[in-house]
C-alpha cells in the first residue's frame, strides 16, 4: 500500500458520531458499486463448497435455481451454517457430507436419535449444536409445517439466531434480508472505517442497518455469500488482501492507511481484549468391570467400560464421558481417589470391599484441555473392579436408574460419539494397557497402584 510521510494519526470515529443517520452511510452510487463488484467478484472467485448454491442469470435474464427444491436446499444451509459456527470450512466439508448422506432430508433427521446426532458430530465440538439441529427439525415436522421461509418464522426454531435465520432467508428464499457474522463485521468496518467495539449492542445493530442497506435485492443470497466470502478469504484479520479486493476503491480504511502511516487497515475493527480464561481441575477414572479376579486374564472381551451421561444442561449436555469430578482448585492423588470412590459410591452403590474387588488402580497420566472458556488440567487413572455379586450389583438401589450409564465393550466405546477430551482420555489409557507409558506431554508421576 502507497503511504505518505506524514506521521499525525487521524482521530478513529468515535461511536457516537459513527451512527448519526446510518442509513446514509453509504450512498446510493457506493451501494451499487458495491453491490456490483462483489457479486462480479463473487462469480468468478467463490470456493466449491457442498453446501454452497448460487443464482445464476439465464439468456432471457430470469433466475435459474442449481437446487431443485428450497426446502433441500433450506435445510442444507441450516446445517452448514451451525456446523461452520466456531469451526473452520475445511473441517467441515467432511462433517456435512457424511451427515447429508446419512440424514438427506429434515424428516429423515427428525428421526434421529441424539446419540446418533452425537456420534455424526464427534470432533465438532460445542454439542449444544448438534442438539438444537435435532429438536429443531423434530419441532418443524411435529408441527407439519413447510420450512420456515422468513426470518421472523426461522427465529422461533430452537437454535437459529438472527444470523443463521438471515442465512436461510436470504440464500434458500431469495429474501431480501441480511446477514451479520464476524467476517461481515470486519468487511463493514473497514469499508466505514468505524473502530467502535464491535461486541457492543449498539454498534452490532449499526451493522445490522449497514449490511441491510446492502443487500442486493435481485440476488440476496448470493450477495451476502460474498460479504462473507471477502472476509474469509481476502479481508482476512491479520493480513489483507488489499490489491485483489473488489470494493478497495470504496474501502475508507484502505484511504486512511494510505494517507497516514501511522494506520493501518488492520486497525479496523477495534480488538476486543478476550475474557480471562478460568482453571479448573477435572480427576477422570476410566473404570473398567472385569469377569475374572485375576489381573492376569484380563481381556477385552470379558470386561465391559462404565460411561455415565452428562446432565442435559450445562456445559457438554447429554454427551457421555467416563466418571468425573471437576474441581476449582488443585488436589492431590490421596483427595482425588477419595472424591471418584465417593462418586462410585453415590451413584453406583460400588462399595469396595463390600460389593466388588479393586483389581488393580493405576495412575495413567494429565493433559490441559481448553474449552472457549475454560482451561482444564485433567487427569487421568484407570481403575479396575470385579463385582462380587455380579453385574446386577449396579441395579440393586432404584435411585441408580435415574443415572444414565452404560457398560460397553472397547469397540463400542470406540465408537461412541465422544468429545474430544473424552476421547483423549480414552486413547490415553488404551496406550497405557498397550505398553505401560503415558501419550502425554507431563512428565508421567511415578505409576501408583492400591488393593
């Protein structure tokens, strides 16, 4: 970019003076400019996502549609757009694959179960997702309903916020409406050059309006698919491709940084310093009920993992994991056993020595797993019982069947649609058994073992 030497850094607008009457930010000559070099641009440069559908114009100048039914293609966008939230388009082009082969249509899906939804989603992370997919598509077909073909009847299905709905107003019904993500928040406040916070409530409504007064009213979607394609793949964060931008002639950052050194394109949007992470503490007892009491003759085939099902709400709700306890401050191996034995206890009625042996308890190893919020240090023993009674010990109290557990082989374990962090437990201690050694980065404590 051509900069001069000046060195005074021009005063950003400020929030209050960016606003005034937003509908006239842009003119009406910027406005089609816009509109025109982007779907040009888009045309020629959009990714051949699965997903992805466009309108193209015929001889005769009339629309031709590449999907054959909206509700198809409805549902297609629904799905992309809430697996693509807080997941890159690389990972999810193999995610909606095999989801469309295996759930083609919303009424096949409304037929899943969510431990199915579970297992296709495994590895997307945030399954809170995945859940509102499910309860959505049951809510529309219980309802017998067409899919929802406005933003304001797409807002009342569980999970669809206002930009999702915008989504599948704009691409699948050729609505005249538009769609606010982050990519699009960054190509609008460049264009505007506005460093307000872009998390504030009312600069997000700001936005709203800008990309509104946008939207090209004869090819809506494909207009808003290259609002956001500019910002995933040209108007990137970090480093911009100015040169090859369709709308730079437009773009008052681009001007600002060429006639001030001192700024930078960059500088728009304004950061938002992310919150603080917590730490928290997680002690994880994959707990294995064995058929023989001698260690020696233990195999996979005669003993079975205990899996307990998450709350249905709160953090992970629904998903499976092995026995936990998460805690707020560290502990050490004394207190963590004591707090898994009275978990097992509580839960289980699994009372050694009372009702079974502990074969062998083996400390396996810790990682730090990091959620959006949380960073958690985890660790990890392997934990060995055999029933005196039986299996029917787990059944012997009725408060035990309000819990949701399962006893499953190694191979149904494996697959399970399990978290990431579950899985990582899992492999962990399928190494260990393999050849005695930890898989992770902490130096393994010296291996532990009670009776």
């Amino acid at each position: 970019m051509a900069k001069t030497n000046k060195t005074k850094r021009p005063q950003l607008i400020k929030q209050e003076e960016q606003i005034g009457d937003i509908e006239d930010l842009f003119s009406e000559e910027d406005t089609h400019k816009i509109r025109a070099s982007l779907l040009e641009w888009y045309d020629k440069n959009q990714r051949d996502l699965p997903w992805r559908t466009s309108t193209k114009q015929s001889e005769n100048g009339e629309n031709v549609q590449e999907e054959e039914e909206e509700e198809k293609r409805a549902y297609g966008v629904w799905v992309s757009e809430v697996m693509l939230q807080q997941t890159r388009v690389q990972t999810v082009i193999d995610y909606y694959n095999r989801w469309m082969l295996k759930w083609p249509t919303l009424q096949h899906l409304s037929q899943a179960s969510l431990e199915e939804v579970n297992e296709m989603w495994a590895g997307l992370g945030y399954y809170r997702r995945a859940r509102f997919l499910l309860e959505g598509a049951k809510m529309i077909v219980a309802e017998g309903s067409e899919f929802p073909n406005t933003v304001f009847a797409l807002r009342k299905v569980p999970g669809i916020g206002d930009y999702t709905a915008g989504a599948i107003a704009s691409i699948a019904f050729k609505q005249v409406v538009p769609v606010v993500d982050g990519n699009v928040v960054r190509v609008l406040a460049r264009l505007k050059a506005i460093s307000a916070n872009p998390k504030d409530k009312t600069t997000v409504k700001n936005f709203w309006k800008l990309a509104a007064q946008l939207v090209d009213p004869s090819r809506p979607g494909d207009f808003n698919q290259s609002l956001m394609e500019l910002g995933a793949t040209l108007c990137t964060p970090l480093n911009p491709n100015c040169t090859s931008c369709p709308v730079s002639s437009q773009c008052r950052a681009l001007h600002n940084s060429r006639n001030d050194e001192s700024v930078m394109v960059m500088d728009y949007p304004m950061k938002v310093v992310k919150a603080k992470q917590r730490n928290d503490f997680s002690t994880v007892s994959v707990v294995e009920i064995s058929r023989s009491q001698d260690r020696s003759q233990q195999t996979k085939s005669n003993s079975r993992v205990l899996l307990i099902k998450r709350p249905d709400e709160g953090l992970l709700a629904g998903l499976w994991e092995f026995p936990c306890v998460t805690l707020d401050e560290e502990a050490d191996l004394s207190m963590r056993r004591k707090l898994i034995d009275q978990l097992l206890k509580k839960s289980f009625k699994l009372n050694p020595p009372k009702n079974c042996n502990v074969i062998s308890r083996e400390l396996v190893g810790e990682f730090v797993h990091v959620f959006s919020h949380i960073r958690r240090k985890i660790y990890v023993e392997l934990l060995v019982l055999h029933l005196k009674g039986g299996k029917h010990v787990l059944f012997e109290e009725d408060d035990i069947n309000a819990t949701d557990w399962k006893l499953l082989d190694s191979e149904a374990v494996s697959r399970m649609g399990l978290t990431s962090s579950v899985r990582k437990v899992y492999s962990m201690v399928q190494k260990f058994k393999q050849d005695g050694t930890s898989n992770n980065s902490v130096p393994l404590r010296k291996r532990l073992k009670c009776s």
